[in-house]
C-alpha cells in the first residue's frame, strides 16, 4: 500500500477517500484513547472490581489503549501523506508494537473464557 515510488497514478486515492479515512482513523483513535482509560481509571478506583476477571479487562484495555496511542497515530500519518516517512527501524517497532498489542488482546480473550469457564463449572470454588 505505501511505496517511495508512488509515482504511479493508479495507486494513489483521491483526495477525498484520504480525508474520510483520516478523519475515521482520528475518530477511532480519540474514542479509543478515551474509552479505554475510563475502563482503566474505573477499575482502579473501585475496590470492589479488584479481583482477577476485572484484572484481565483491565489489561485488555492496556493492549486496546497502547494500539490507540502507538499504531493509530503513525498509520494516520502515513495513510495522509500515502507513503511512510518514518525510518526504517521505526517501522519494524510499529510493526512489532502492533503485533504484540494484538496477540497480548487475543491472550487475554483467552485468559478470561478460560476465567469464566471455571466460574460457570465450578461456582463454589
């Protein structure tokens, strides 16, 4: 999708579609960023959610709000300007950044089916 030699018309968009995809990437970034740090700022403050099901939310949360605040922001900048302009080794830690956020999200899906499995099978425990 971005490459330094962008040159070629077929593959650049319209202003247009850029502008709407931006303004979606914002949009999603601002909600994002905001949501997750009241379900962060929420479950710290309340006692009575300190337990292990809260916790795993919690760091979902974490994972969701680190992809808002590190990814979001650059991938904007790049789908605006339709090449990236960041180094090389930025790139690799974008993408490193990104793949850990998600498989640490799909983690902690697991963590809390496997949570609530327990819970459901073995109530009284």
């Amino acid at each position: 999708m971005f490459n330094d030699s962008s040159s070629d018309e077929a593959t650049l968009r319209t202003s247009a579609e850029v502008g709407l995809q931006v303004f979606i990437l914002v949009f999603l970034c601002i909600t994002t960023l905001l949501g997750n740090a009241l379900v962060a700022a929420v479950i710290y403050c309340s006692r009575s959610l300190h337990r292990p099901t809260y916790y795993f939310i919690t760091n979902l949360s974490l994972a969701d709000f680190i992809v808002a605040a590190i990814y979001i922001p650059f991938y904007t900048d790049a789908v605006r300007k339709q090449t990236w302009n960041f180094s090389l080794a930025w790139c690799r830690g974008h993408y490193v950044t990104i793949s850990l956020s998600f498989n640490e999200s799909l983690a902690t899906l697991c963590l809390v089916s496997l949570d609530r499995f327990v819970a459901i099978t073995r109530p009284l425990r």
